[in-house]
C-alpha cells in the first residue's frame, strides 16, 4: 500500500468515525428529549388529576331586571371546611347559587360570604358532608413570566376542562371601569363558564383565579396575593380601601410638552368629589400628581391609571400622605389624609309597582352626573307597568313618595311599604333640572312577563 492509498484509508475512517459519533449524540439527544417529553407529559396528568377534585361547577339564579336568568361558572374549594372563591361576576345579582362538586351526586346550597366588584372575586360557603379537597396556593414572587401552566376550569359546562400554556405576562393593566387589578396574561385557554376556575403551576400550586378571556390564547388571571388578601378580608366583614376622591386622567407626552413639563410623568386630576380628602387638601382640577408618598406616579395611557389607583387603594384609611403635584407650572408638595373608599356597588331595591331603584353612591352620582345627591336612582321600569303608563324614567331620581321625603334608599323602603296597600301612589321625581309629579295606578295590569326563570347563554361564564 502506497503513503497516499494509507493516508486516504485513514481519512475515511476518520469521516465515517466523526459520523458515527454525530449519530450517536443525535440519538443521546433525541432519547433524552423524549424522556423530558414523556416527564413534562408525566407532570400535566400528575398536577390534572390532583387539582381537578378541587375545582368545582357554580349555577347561579341571577336577577337581570325583571327576569331571572341561569348563569354557570367554575369555582375553587379554598378550605375543607367548605370556602369556596370564584368570580363576582358569575354570582353578581344572584338569588340563589349551588355549587356541585367533583365525585359528589348532590348539589350543595351556597352561601355568598361576600364579593368585591374591584377585583371580581366572591367567596361561597357551603356544608359540606365531609372534608373537601382543598387547593394549596404559590406565591406571586414565584411566579415567572413564561412557565407552564394549567387553567382548569367548566367552559360551556363541560366540566374538569383542562388546558396547557404559560404565563404570557404579568403585572396587566386592563382599562376596565372599576377594577383593581394587576392581572397575570396567560394563553392557557380561558372561555365562557371557566370564570373562577384556577390557574395551577406544574407544582400543582394555584397561582390565580381566571377572571376573563379577551380572544384565543389571550386569558387574564386575579393573582393569588389579591385572591388570599381579598378572601380573608371578605371573611372579616368586607374590604376596606383607601380613597383620595378626585377623578383622573392619564399625562400623556403631547400633555406633558403643552403645560412645559415634557420630561414629567404622573396623573391629571378632572374631577374633585365635594367633601372628599383631596377637597379638604385643597386639590382641584388641572393639579397634575406626579409623585404619592415615596412612589412616582407614571400614566402615559388610560391602561396606566390602574397603578396609581391600587397605589390609593392600598394605603389604610387615616394615612397621611405627601402628594407631589404641579400646578401652574411649579411643583409643589401637598399633605393628605387618605379617607376610607365609600361604598362602590350600589344596593338595589325592586317593587310591585313595576320599578327598580338604586341608592345614590358616590359612583353612580359621578357616572350619571346626576343634579343631586338625595333620594334615589331609577334603575329599570318594567313595559306596561303602572311606573311605565305614569311616564316614570330610568334616570329619573324618586325624591318623595306620597308627601313622604326620600334621601336615601332606607327613606324609599320605608315610604313604599305604607303605600303598598293603597290603588295610587303620587312620586316626585326629579329629571335634570325639573321636578315631575307622577301618579301610578295598580288598577290596570301589568303587562310585563316578569320574573321568569331563563337560561341565558350569553351570561355563562368569562367575560
């Protein structure tokens, strides 16, 4: 054999030896893929099948005006003894709510212990037999932007429906009206009737409650923190927050480079509320809060106003706080005693003579921009009641009852059920600037087919 035919030999060798070896790490690495893949596989069944026993169905007989309609969502055994969380929403207006849990024939009879509008959470209680599978929760700081996940929840009523995906996102901003929340984005599928369900870690730990879907592959999830503080809180009698009392509107650039300040960021007051503790501090409309205590205040968009919001929220009635605003150009500092957050859900009040009112809170006084305070807010009238024939409006605000003043919700109850007997009840009612005299007659029927029970598909589940 030549040098050459030998140095040729050994260089075949050699290419067909790196080729093996290529091989054999390409089959090391696909075996060991497979044992990650057949492990991953292994951790989603394990984690399904031990939170799924803790994840229940919600049905709730809800009051949509003079109607009654089923509305179905899921919900979470938070303890043994029978606490069960889910969303506000799918409990909102009930009059009777049953929870059926997993393996369980009976349906139980639920107790609505308390809900919060602002975060969308409620919590149900019912008596259970025997100890209920209760979930164990995670903690938010645990919680890591792009982990697997599992939403576990009854879309459509179809019960125990699981789904895979992974924290998209936290710390979300919805430009929601009212709500508080920071929330975690998952693609984890969330639809209709998942609302209350858990989101779950492949450790098996809840991380969130699944509020609300927004399109495929886009859900948003209350996080466990808020979920463990609102439930101890409703427990305790409600939730209490604090409350500034202005209106705002986020600072955008263009803004900010009109009033000459273009490197500064913060919140426009628009409104003051008469009496709050941002009047009494002496702040008005125009004052831009650029800092609250040691927190900068930062809202370039209208999503962005929910930061400075949970700021308010979370500070404990009586604080005292120094504000940062700029005012006609200068800053400025500013004390101010945090008040305690009034009433945010106004209560309700039906009666036979085919009309619905409200009372009067701050928010409702704000967002119907109504001319007063006292007496009450016309929510629903019924068609061909006697409130109807008599010309009585929603908008309009019941401010006397047969020659008896009504101020407040209480003043109406007390005012009607003297009249409850009589054929005609004379109603001052104020519209805009104008006081109308309406006189309603219970002789001639109603026409209106209320309270009928209705199962109404476009109120089951996420929003």
């Amino acid at each position: 054999m030549t040098n050459r035919q030998a140095i040729g030999f050994q260089d075949f060798w050699k290419s067909r030896g790196f080729g093996c070896i290529a091989a054999l790490v390409w089959l090391a690495a696909a075996s060991a893929g497979a044992q990650e893949a057949a492990s991953l596989e292994e951790r989603i069944v394990s984690v399904s099948e031990a939170i799924t026993p803790s994840v229940v169905h919600i049905s709730a007989v809800v009051r949509v005006n003079d109607r009654r309609n089923v509305v179905t969502g899921s919900g979470l055994i938070a303890r043994a003894d029978g606490l069960v969380l889910t969303n506000q929403h799918v409990v909102d207006k009930a009059v009777k709510v049953e929870v059926s849990v997993p393996g369980r024939k009976r349906r139980y009879p639920a107790e609505i212990v308390g809900t919060d509008p602002q975060t969308d959470l409620a919590v149900l209680h019912i008596e259970p037999d025997e100890p209920l599978p209760a979930a164990t929760f995670a903690k938010i700081d645990e919680v890591r932007v792009g982990q697997w996940v599992l939403a576990i929840g009854n879309p459509y009523g179809l019960d125990g429906t699981v789904s895979l995906g992974i924290v998209s996102a936290k710390g979300r901003n919805l430009e929601v009206p009212g709500l508080l929340n920071d929330f975690i984005q998952t693609d984890a599928m969330i639809d209709r009737g998942s609302s209350g369900g858990p989101l779950v870690d492949l450790e098996g730990h809840v991380i969130g409650l699944n509020s609300r879907g927004q399109g495929r592959g886009i859900g948003f999830t209350i996080p466990v923190d808020t979920v463990l503080q609102v439930m101890a809180e409703l427990e305790n009698g409600g939730v209490e927050r604090g409350w500034l009392g202005t209106s705002i509107q986020a600072l955008s650039r263009e803004l900010a480079s009109y009033l000459g300040v273009p490197d500064a960021t913060g919140v426009i007051v628009n409104g003051v509320s008469e009496g709050s503790p941002a009047a009494r501090a002496s702040l008005r409309p125009g004052d831009v809060i650029t800092g609250f205590g040691e927190q900068d205040v930062d809202a370039e968009k209208d999503e962005d106003l929910g930061r400075f919001q949970r700021q308010v929220a979370a500070t404990a009635p009586e604080t005292e706080v120094r504000l940062r605003i700029l005012r006609d150009g200068r800053f400025r500092d500013v004390l101010v005693t945090i008040g305690t957050q009034p009433k945010v859900e106004p209560e309700e009040q039906e009666t036979d003579l085919g009309f619905h009112v409200q009372e009067i809170t701050e928010g409702l006084y704000r967002s119907e921009r109504l001319p007063v305070r006292e007496g009450v807010f016309v929510a629903f009238v019924a068609p061909g009641s006697p409130a109807a024939r008599a010309n009585l409006f929603i908008g309009d605000v019941v401010v006397d009852i047969d020659g008896r003043e009504v101020e407040d919700l209480g003043d109406f109850r007390r005012a009607t059920a003297r009249a409850e007997d009589q054929r005609r009840v004379l109603i001052l009612a104020r519209r805009g600037k104008d006081l109308r005299f309406l006189l309603l007659d219970r002789g001639a029927p109603i026409s209106s087919p209320g309270g009928q029970l209705e199962s109404d598909p476009e109120a089951t589940g996420a929003e």
